[in-house]
C-alpha cells in the first residue's frame, strides 16, 4: 500500500486590521522620526522599501523626494541628490518598479531583466539596436571617452544639426537618445545623477556602481528573482503573490515560482485575510514573525508612494480607490490633478490635491481641494494642517493656503488659520 499524501497545514487566518498594520510596520510607518535626518536615515528607507519610483511630475515636488519625507518628515533635499549623484552611490536608477531608485545590490539582482533588453525594452528603445547598432557603440565609446553626458551633449557631439523628431504626442526621443535607453535598459550605461531640468547623465554603469559591487559575478537568475520577492514581502508586510509579482516587474511563471520555494522553504507562510476578496481567492504571505504593531502615522502620500502600487491591495487595506488623476482628462477627475492621501493613524482619512506656487511671493503651496474619507474622525482637518505646514516649510515655501473647494475644505481653511496660515 502506497503512504497516504500529506495533509497540507491549515492556512492561518488574520483580521484586516493585522493585514493593515503588518503593511504599515513593514513600510515604515510604525518607527518615531527622526529629530534629524542624515545619510544613514535615507539608506534606511531604501532598504526597508527596496525601491523607490521615480517621476518627472513636478507640480508639487518631484516624486522620489516624497517617500523619505512621509517616513522621516523634513530632510535637506540634497542629501537624496548626494546619494544619487556621487560616488559610492548609496542608489542608483533602473526599470525596478517603473524608472525607480534602487540599492546598487539590487541592481545586480536585475541582470537577468538587462539582458532581455532586445526583447522587453519597449518598441522604440528596442528597435533602434536593429536600426542602427553602430550608434550604440559610438554613445558607448562617447560616454567611456567623455562622460557622465546627457543625451542632449551626446546629439551635439554625434548627431549634430540633427532636428529632433515632433510628430509624437508625448517624448519625440532622437536616435541618440533612444540609443542611451537601450543602453540602460541593458545595463550598459547607468545614471550618474540628474540635471536641473531632470536630464539622465549617462555614465558607463561600472563606474556609477560602487567596486565592490560593480565586481561582484552576476546571480543565477532564479537567485536573483527569489531575492527580489523576498525583498517584496519584508516591505509588504502582507501580501497576495500578485501584489509581491507587481513590486519589481516579475513575470507570473517568475514570481510563483519564486513564491512556491520560499513557502518550502519556511521563509514565507500562507495567510488568509478575513475581508479581502483576493485573499478568499488565493492566499496572501507574510514573513514569518512579521510584527503587526499598533500605528500612530501622519504622513503624506506620493500617489507613486510604495505602499500604493497595488490598487487591488490599496482598496483592501484601506477601503479607498486611488488612482492617478493626473491622467484623467479634467472634466473627468474625482479629486484634482496632483492628490496625494493623507495617512493619519492607521487609516487613510483624506486626499488633497496639491501644487507647490513657487512663483508667488515667499512661495505658497496651495491646496487646490481637500476631501475628506468617510470614517474621518474630527481631527483630520488639525492634523493635516499641521502636515501640510511641514510639507511647506520642507519645501521652502512661504505658507499654506486652501481654494476651499471639497467638502473638508472648509475645516481645513479653519484649521489653517488658527495655525497662522
């Protein structure tokens, strides 16, 4: 007689509040900030996420700054520039998320996405490696004689006079820039840091990458997948297989796979959420022993912020909706252009819609509308004033001043002038 199959153990069940606080403590936001912010603070940070999405929107402030400050409150900006842009860079840029920041050991941990640039890289970065492969290595030969260079200083020394194309909506990259993608892409060049107006300097990556990792052997491509979703999970706290495949990119075949070795191997455990439809569909994960503390956060959110990407996980862990409405044509909007939730406690109570106007006197940032959840508590408008008075001070601005558009408008107009705004 054959041994009966094993009895597979019983998937534990949790509250959804202990789902919300596993992913909160995992984010960060159970930790007291800091009196003052330094390097070791921003490093931290990147290590506790894995990754930080970059973007070029700048209404308020560019996006990257805007996850140190939910977690640490004000820090002088140019300590996130220094840790980019100078050697040994304490982060450095690849396709982890979307364009994000990343540890230069996780870099390392995406040589197996670089060398599938001819393949995954989008069309046009794709196809200029077909068009005109002699042009990638006169960037690379550029770049190694005369970098770090934007793209900008590369057309003017390879492709000079040429006109930019303007027959496309959105980007119109020349050739030469195209070619500079490709290269990252396939991590043959990196970014040694950004220009004001927010231009890649293209340098050869082995010197963007500090030595000792620009040394190290490439991982086994399994290694390295498995790595990124253990990172995944120590950052989300609690998480369905599909949320830990969306936070670096993996393909599905990757990500289960990945998922399936580190349950058999005791590093993740199975869960099911009392609450969430996704979990009574399939089961969520968490690192065993995860801490799931009470948290008393107050914080800002990027709508590129880490704890937000997975709009499924987002509606099941708060019971909210974000989306990016800056995408939306205006008529269409819910509420605004550039709305970032506000985290207080451990529920998303609020959304306002922000934009820093460096032009008015003294600079202001202005609330464009303020809306308010509908399990707010009374607080809310006291305690987002007070945020957003540190958000404008963070960003060199002047004062705080609200549309009054939105229903928790009126009380945050209240709450902003009796602190003196």
């Amino acid at each position: 007689m054959s041994p009966a199959a094993p009895v597979p153990a019983p998937v534990e069940e949790i509250s959804a509040v202990q789902a919300r606080r596993a992913a909160l403590a995992a984010q960060g936001f159970s930790r007291r900030r800091p009196a003052a912010v330094g390097p070791r603070h921003l490093t931290g940070v990147l290590e506790r996420l894995g990754v930080v999405q970059i973007d070029s929107v700048n209404v308020l402030c560019r996006s990257h700054y805007l996850p140190f400050f939910s977690r640490l409150g004000p820090y002088p900006l140019q300590l996130l520039d220094r840790a980019a842009s100078r050697s040994p860079r304490r982060l450095v840029e690849y396709w982890a998320h979307e364009a994000s920041y990343v540890a230069p050991a996780t870099h390392r941990l995406l040589r197996w996405r670089m060398e599938r640039a001819a393949h995954d890289a989008w069309g046009s970065v794709r196809s200029i490696a077909l068009e005109q492969p002699g042009l990638l290595e006169a960037v690379l030969e550029h770049v190694g004689a005369h970098g770090p260079l934007t793209a900008r200083r590369l057309e003017a020394a390879l492709a000079p006079g040429v006109a930019r194309p303007s027959d496309h909506w959105g980007w119109n990259w020349s050739a030469v820039k195209r070619a500079c993608e490709h290269l990252f892409f396939a991590g043959r060049l990196s970014a040694a840091g950004r220009t004001p107006q927010f231009e890649r300097r293209y340098d050869l990556t082995e010197r963007v990458l500090p030595p000792r990792v620009a040394a190290l052997a490439d991982p086994d491509p399994a290694d390295a997948v498995r790595e990124l979703v253990r990172t995944a999970a120590r950052a989300s706290g609690v998480a369905t297989e599909t949320s830990l495949r969306d936070y670096f990119r993996l393909r599905p075949e990757q990500s289960r796979r990945a998922v399936a070795e580190l349950v058999e191997a005791g590093e993740l455990e199975p869960v099911r959420v009392r609450g969430w439809a996704s979990s009574q569909r399939r089961p969520a994960y968490r690192v065993p022993g995860a801490p799931a503390p009470r948290v008393r956060a107050r914080a800002l959110l990027t709508p590129f912020d880490p704890l937000l990407w997975h709009r499924e996980r987002t509606g099941e862990l708060f019971g909210v909706q974000v989306r990016l409405e800056f995408y939306v044509p205006r008529e269409k909007r819910v509420h605004g252009y550039y709305v970032l939730p506000f985290l207080l406690g451990e529920d998303v109570v609020a959304r306002v819609d922000l934009k820093a106007d460096r032009a008015a006197p003294g600079g202001l940032l202005r609330v464009q509308a303020a809306w308010a959840e509908p399990a707010a508590p009374a607080q809310t408008a006291d305690e987002l004033a007070a945020e957003l008075t540190d958000l404008a001070g963070w960003l060199g601005l002047g004062g705080v001043v609200s549309s009054g558009h939105g229903d928790l408008a009126p009380a945050l107009g209240v709450a902003l002038r009796r602190s003196g705004h």
